[in-house]
C-alpha cells in the first residue's frame, strides 16, 4: 500500500511542478508585456507632444522611413491595445493555474499524510 501511495505521490508532485514551470512562463510573459505597455505607452506620450506637421520616421530593418504623424499615432494605439488584451488573457491563465497550484498542493498534502499514517502503520507491525 505504501508503494502505491509513493507512486501517487510522485505523479502528483511531477503534475505540479509541471504546472508551476507554466506559472513560471506566464509570469515571465506577463513583465515583457508590462515593459512593452510602458516603452508604447511613453511612446503615445511623445507623439501626443509633436506639432501636426512634425516628421516622424519608423525604422524598417536598418532604414528610416518617413511616416505620417496620425498612422504613427494609430500604429502605437493599436498596439497598446493589443497587448493590453494579452495581458488580460496572461492574468486569466495565471489565476487558472495559480487554482491548478493549490489544488496539486492539497493533494499532495493528504497524500502525503496517508504516506506517513501509512509508515507508521508498518512500523508498528515489525
């Protein structure tokens, strides 16, 4: 019995760490999205403060090229726009899989009990 116990145990606690990598992940990619928000966000500020007949450029490669001050402004809108939508649905996984965390660690707390009530049951029995 306490052979099976451990074997559950061990699957258990590999789900959990596997799920804890994931965690991980999507943290990481939460701070790039943050710093991505900010860096476009500074950017808005600063097309905002340019007269309307001010020269933009936008690199393309290792090429500066002239662009118009409203698709600029749009370009930078849009972005922001998408990456705060990633990032609502990076925060909707991270809170499934912070559930998914708790849930793997009581598991593995009452399975990790049983395993104990277990080896003091042998115990008792030599």
């Amino acid at each position: 019995m306490a052979e099976s116990l451990q074997k559950r145990l061990q699957s258990e606690l590999d789900k959990y760490k596997s799920v804890q990598k994931d965690f991980q992940k999507y943290v990481m990619q939460r701070q790039q999205l943050d710093a991505q928000l900010t860096e476009n966000n500074v950017v808005k500020e600063e097309l905002n403060l340019l007269k309307p007949d001010a020269t933009v450029y936008k690199m393309i490669g290792p090429v500066l090229v002239k662009q118009d001050l409203e698709e600029a402004k749009q370009t930078v809108s849009k972005r922001i726009e998408y990456i705060t939508g990633e990032i609502k649905r990076v925060d909707t996984t991270t809170k499934e899989l912070e559930k998914k965390q708790e849930s793997h660690r009581d598991t593995l707390s009452k399975l990790q009990q049983q395993f104990q009530q277990a080896q003091v049951k042998a115990a008792m029995k030599s």
